[in-house]
C-alpha cells in the first residue's frame, strides 16, 4: 500500500482529504507489454493498479448527485443570524450506499470553495476550518460528542475537561476557525428510547442553537429510531422539534425494474469499466455482466465496488486480467449481499428482471400442465 | 530563391534525379525501366514501399494477437452515458 494514512475525524487528515490532487490513473498495458516487464517493474506496476483500483475517483451516480443539489441548496441557503434557527440535512439510508461518501465529498467541495473565496487564516489570523466532522460511536455520551468535536480541533484542554468546559471550548473551536458546516456520521448510534440516547439527542438540538454552523447528518434506518418521530407528546415531544428542524435526504439503491432504474445501472457499470486498469479490459466488459453484478451485489454502490475491487485484485494476481462471471464467483463480499442473491438469481433466471438497458422484464411462462 | 550560378547547377541536378523516380501509377507497369541504381525492378523482388516497410522491427508477444487490439475507448462513444468522475 501507498499513501499516507489519515482521520478524517482530525482537522490535520481533513484538510489532507480536502487538499489532495485527483490520483494519477496507472499507464495502460497490454498483455504483451505486461509480460515484458521486469519482476520489480511489474510488482511496482501491481501495485499501483492495486491502489488505483481501491481509490479511483467518486462517480457522481444520480443518487449522489441529488444528494448534494439538496446539501447545497440546505447549506447554502443556511445564511441565518446566529440568533435564528438554521436548518439541517440528514442522509438516512440503508448501509452500503454511500450516506458518508456523500457527506464528505460534498463537504470537501463547500471546504475547498470557502479556502478560495476567504483564504486560509480568518480576520483575527486564526486558522480557517470551513468544515469539522466527527464519526459517533456505540457509546457515544453527550460528554464524548462535544470531546470528539474539540479534538478534531485538536483542542489542548478535552482530557480533563467536564462535559459543560468541552461544549464550551468546541464553541470556541467552532467561532474562531469560523466553520460553517459540521458533519455528524454514525448518527445510528443514538437511541432515542435510552435515556443517554435522548440526551445526546437534546445536545444535538443545544448544539444546532449554539453553533452557527450548518449540520450535516448521516445514519442508517434513522426514520425507525425514532429520530424524526413525529406527533410525540409528553417527554419525548422534544423529538417531534427534532424533525422539524432536519431535512431528510434519502440515498436509494440502484433498481432494474424500470428502464430509467436499467439506464442508470449500465452508466454505473460503464463509469467504472473505463476507470479499470487490467490489460485485457475491453468495452462492455462490465455492461456484458449486468445483470450477473445487479444480482451480486443487490444494486448496493458499496457492494459492488467491493465486488469489482477484489474482483480486479484477483484478476491481476492470477493473470486474466479481465473480469468475469467465473473470476467473480471466486470473491466473496458482504454477508447481505451473498444472502441476497439467491432471490435474485431466481428472478433474473425466471426472466422477471433483466438489467440491461433497452430490455423489457419478461413474465415468466406459464408452467407446462 | 535559387540566385547563384552553382546554386542553380544543383537545382537542375536534383530536379533531374527526381524525375528519376517511379511515380506511383508507373509502377504496374511491367519492364519499367525507371528504377533508381541500387533498387530491385518490378518482377523480381518486393516494390521499394514493400522493402521500407519490412524494415520495420518486429515486436513479438501478445500485442501481435488481434483479439487484444482494440479501439481506444475514449475515441468511441460507447462511454458516453458513464457517469462522471468527481476529482
């Protein structure tokens, strides 16, 4: 592996997240060439095509282009006085489609265009931090939230500090580097219906009227947690506030079912064929397994670049530098996905789903009497 | 511009080796008598187009294989409904 390693959850690999120039894509060789190759220049030339298929850039698939027209228009239109209630966005959707990515990739934009529109120190000379995020945990306590916030700051005083002293210095974090946006992934991990869990809810709610910052949120299932729940009364009625406030953006999985849902499979696939490094990679090499890679992977974003990530690193190590069905029936990917496809491979072989584009889903025939 | 009288001598000497040269549409022709002192005559051994191209070196591997030649993506427009990449 090359590179250095980061948090994101520190303003030190935020800013190197923000800040690093698009990956070089590995020259492309042929098998002849290939074979050409010293030992060292081949292993060397691995392991580039290692990393690059592991980190190749983020296609902006139409979920994640809705995403970020919506993050935009909530962050940008969250102009208000700090004596007013600003809005927040939360992408809630299932795991494995992209809720962080979408995030973070939107934040890195808002960042880079704050740096270049204001410059890297504020008025008074301190350090400009556009954007902080922090990643909950299990446990998360409402002391832990606010310590995760100042550390990203990399403020001195979180270890000793109480849970008051930390909101208080997170406060200062937050004006001084005049941050603007705050990203909150993990939010999951909060359970409404435990008392730590709407504590840690009613500071978020502390922490959306103190900080004059936009806050982005990201979570799996939040809608059932009850994080939106509305027409509550009594002690939880603080909750129904909770869904006034946030805007919930959903991130939905690719679908076959309609021609539009096909069209955008294929434009998945072909986005990700023309990002491939492997000599024998050819034009509808992955458009050629459509409905074999819908069936792996669900229409699950993040299962299937696993798929084709592993699937690439086993092609290169044995030599066929290419992918196919057999290649890829030899890699195993995420429990869910494995669990899926047995339903899905009955239905793509009864001819009721086809994902290729400009193919109508056949009703299957009518059994023999 | 040719000005000298040495200058113009050239010129004429190597206008007249041009001339010299078998034209394209000449060289079906069979028995031509217009081959340049050195080269093989129509008939006997490979045209001087086909020599130069011989000379060419020859890579062997898999490259020589036509099922691993194929057109460069970026040129067709099979990619064109790919999404795009965010930098």
């Amino acid at each position: 592996m090359t590179g250095p390693l980061y948090s994101l959850s520190r303003k030190e690999g935020w800013r190197r997240y923000v800040e690093a120039p698009a990956r070089q894509r590995p020259e492309q060789l042929a098998a002849g060439q290939l074979k050409r190759l010293g030992d060292a220049a081949r292993e060397d030339y691995d392991e580039a095509r290692h990393d690059w298929h592991a980190n190749f850039g983020i296609m902006r698939t139409p979920q994640l282009g809705a995403i970020h027209d919506e993050l935009e228009l909530i962050v940008s239109a969250g102009r208000q006085d700090p004596d007013r209630v600003r809005g927040a966005a939360v992408i809630d959707a299932l795991p494995g489609l992209g809720k962080t990515t979408a995030a973070n990739t939107f934040a890195r934009g808002f960042d880079r265009a704050q740096m270049r529109r204001h410059g890297p120190l504020t008025g008074e000379g301190h350090e400009r931090i556009p954007v902080f995020r922090v990643g909950l945990t299990s446990n998360t306590t409402l002391r832990t939230l606010n310590r995760m916030i100042c550390e990203f700051y990399g403020h001195p005083g979180t270890s000793r500090a109480s849970a008051a002293q930390l909101a208080s210095y997170a406060l200062d974090c937050v004006l001084s580097c005049q941050t603007r946006a705050g990203i909150i992934d993990d939010l999951h991990f909060i359970d409404p219906r435990r008392k730590d869990g709407l504590d840690v809810s009613n500071h978020l709610k502390w922490l959306a009227n103190e900080l004059p910052v936009t806050f982005i949120y990201a979570g799996v299932g939040l809608a059932g947690r009850g994080l939106f729940a509305e027409g509550l009364t009594g002690q939880s009625a603080v909750l129904a506030q909770t869904g006034r406030r946030w805007t919930r953006l959903e991130l939905p999985p690719f679908e076959v079912v309609s021609e539009q849902g096909r069209q955008h499979w294929q434009g998945l696939l072909k986005a990700t064929e023309r990002q491939l490094v492997l000599a024998r990679c050819r034009p509808g090499m992955l458009t050629g397994l459509a409905d074999y890679l819908f069936e792996r992977t669900s229409g699950h974003i993040g299962s299937f670049i696993t798929l084709v990530t592993r699937g690439c690193f086993k092609a290169i190590r044995t030599g066929e530098e290419t992918l196919t069905a057999a290649l890829l029936d030899q890699v195993r990917i995420d429990e869910a996905s494995e669990q899926a496809r047995r339903q899905l491979a009955a239905a793509f072989a009864a001819g009721r789903l086809s994902a290729s584009s400009g193919t109508r889903s056949r009703k299957p025939k009518a059994a023999a009497s | 511009m040719v000005t000298g009288r040495r200058e113009r001598r050239m010129a004429v000497r190597l206008a007249s080796e041009r001339a010299a040269v078998p034209g394209a549409a000449d060289q079906e022709a069979p028995g031509q008598a217009g081959w340049l002192p050195g080269t093989a005559g129509p008939g006997a051994d490979p045209l001087p187009e086909d020599v130069a191209l011989r000379t060419v070196p020859a890579v062997a591997g898999d490259d020589d294989d036509p099922a691993e030649i194929f057109d460069d993506p970026a040129a067709s427009d099979f990619y064109a409904d790919a999404f795009e990449i965010l930098e």
